[in-house]
C-alpha cells in the first residue's frame, strides 16, 4: 500500500503500525518533509522503517535523453527537464510549493520575508554561509535565518555541506555551504535564464550539478560522508567523499595548472587515495598524481563506486 504525502496526516502512522504488526502489511509512505513528524511527537515507526531519499534525475537515468546544457539551464526534475515550458513550470513550483506549501504546512508564517529569504538563499548556493549577511539582506533576524535553512534541509530542498578539517599542514575553515536539490530550481529562484559556454554562471551550474550527482549517488549507494575543503591560505577542492577522494570540477577545456592548487595541496597532506579533477576535457589524463577526467567518465567512475574505496 502507497501513502502520498504522509506528513500532512501523520495521525496515519498509528495505524500503519497497527496494520503491519496485526497484518503483516508493507507500505510505502511518502513526502516532502519530516519536520512537522519529527516536532509532533507522532509514531515514526522505530525499526519498522526504512528511509530513502528520492532525487531528480541522474545523468545514467536518462541515458541518451540526457543534455548537460538542458540539465544545467532548467534542472533534472523530471515534468521539468521534458516541459515544453519550462520557465512557466519552474515558475509554478516555486511560487506554488516552494512558499505556499511550506507556508500551508505551518512551517513558517511570514511567507514575504520566506520567499526574500529563499531568493537570497539561492544565490549563495556553493557558497560558505554568513548567517549575518543573509539576515541583513532578507531583513529577518539572525535566528530566523538559522530556522529557515533548517526549515530548506527538513523540506529535502537544500542540502548542507560540512567543511573537511582533517588536514595538518594547512588550517582549514569550518564554515559549512548549501546547495539546493536542483539547479533549475536554484537558477529560478536566482532569476537567471540561458547559459553561455565558459561564463561564471555555467560554471557555478556545473558545480551544482556534479553536487548533485554525488549526493544522489550517497542517498542511493552507500551512506559515506560528504564535505568541502578549503584552508585559511585559501586553497580549495569542492568535494571530499568518503575520505576517500578529492573532487575539483572545473566547467572548462583545457584545464590549467592554476585549477590544480587546491588538489595539488591536498595531495601533499597524503591523507586521501584519490584526488580528481572534473572538467570538460574530452580524453582522461593523469598529472603528478591528479586524475583529469572528463564529466561523463567521472559520473561513470563515480557510480561503479570506484571513488568511495
């Protein structure tokens, strides 16, 4: 039996437990967010149940259907990646769930200062959090600030990215990022449109998507950890996974000795087994220890398990 959307009547979960301890019945239950479950005081089904989380697509899910610059432009939520209008459907699921249905559920109040808050969110995506700038630019306390990005983890629409601070030899920052679920949805809520080969917004949407990628493969592989890295000297790799593996991506071909100083300095420290850098480039190649990929045959790599090992 399927339950849609099971937070929205939570008092279902009494009798789900029931049903599969009288009846032996299986469910799959549903929905956009744990926060009014967790707060309620409801049966979460200890034991009796197993979470996962469902992303948009992934770049082997659509196989030959699949166009990085369509995926960077307007996202991989599937009624969007196929819209014959995608601008109207990403301007619908922002306006209609991202601030009415959150503001229906009770999670926030003041929808107007919810929504400067979310455009404001968006466009520090990838970036390290200063709670006090943010405030300031959506005119909210500090401590609502806090509640709101938590309020953007408990909905599945934003995923935070804790700092790597494993490394010796150069101090590293331990400020946490944010990414959003979905580039489309980000770049919406960014009011950005069309994408230029090589431009800084190409880029940060390439980053965003291999974030992605990563993240769906965690949720659906193996429960390894996920951070950042980046040191007081400024020296910075966009992902850690598993404290296996460095991962740089850079949306651009050739790739220049300059876009190595961050996995070059990790490297040194000889506390990780992989270090990769993630571009445009069409051939595979190896520098001094680095691993030059292109995207495809890093998503390949990636989701064989190769880099968690």
């Amino acid at each position: 039996m399927v339950l849609d959307e099971i937070q929205k009547l939570p008092v279902l979960l009494d009798e789900v437990h029931r049903l599969v301890e009288a009846r032996g019945i299986r469910f799959i239950l549903t929905g956009s967010s744990a926060r009014k479950l967790r707060r309620g005081g409801v049966n979460l089904l200890g034991g009796r149940a197993v979470t996962r989380t469902l992303h948009p697509f992934i770049y082997r899910e659509l196989g030959a259907e699949f166009s990085l610059v369509k995926a960077l432009d307007r996202g991989l939520i599937p009624a969007i990646y196929f819209s014959d209008d995608p601008r109207d459907d990403l301007r619908a699921y922002a306006g209609n769930y991202l601030k009415e249905e959150i503001a229906a559920e009770a999670l926030t109040r003041n929808v107007p200062a919810f929504s400067r808050f979310l455009e404001i969110a968006a466009l520090c995506n990838g970036t390290m959090l200063n709670f006090s700038q943010v405030a300031s630019d959506a005119q909210v306390p500090m401590s609502t600030v806090r509640e709101y990005f938590h309020i953007l983890e408990d909905t599945l629409l934003a995923r935070m990215l804790p700092a790597w601070t494993r490394t010796a030899k150069r101090k590293a920052i331990a400020t946490a990022k944010y990414y959003f679920f979905d580039v489309g949805v980000a770049r919406h809520l960014q009011h950005r449109r069309g994408l230029s080969a090589r431009s800084p917004e190409f880029g940060e949407a390439f980053e965003t998507y291999m974030f992605h990628e990563i993240a769906s493969w965690i949720d659906y592989n193996e429960p390894v950890p996920l951070a950042y890295w980046r040191s007081t000297s400024n020296f910075e790799v966009d992902f850690v996974l598993g404290d296996q593996t460095a991962i740089e991506v850079k949306a651009k071909s050739p790739v220049a000795e300059r876009d190595l100083r961050g996995l070059r300095a990790l490297h040194e420290e000889g506390l990780l087994k992989h270090h990769v850098m993630v571009c445009l480039e069409t051939r595979p190649r190896r520098v001094d220890g680095i691993e030059i990929l292109p995207w495809k045959d890093f998503l390949d790599r990636l989701w064989e398990g190769e880099f968690a090992s």
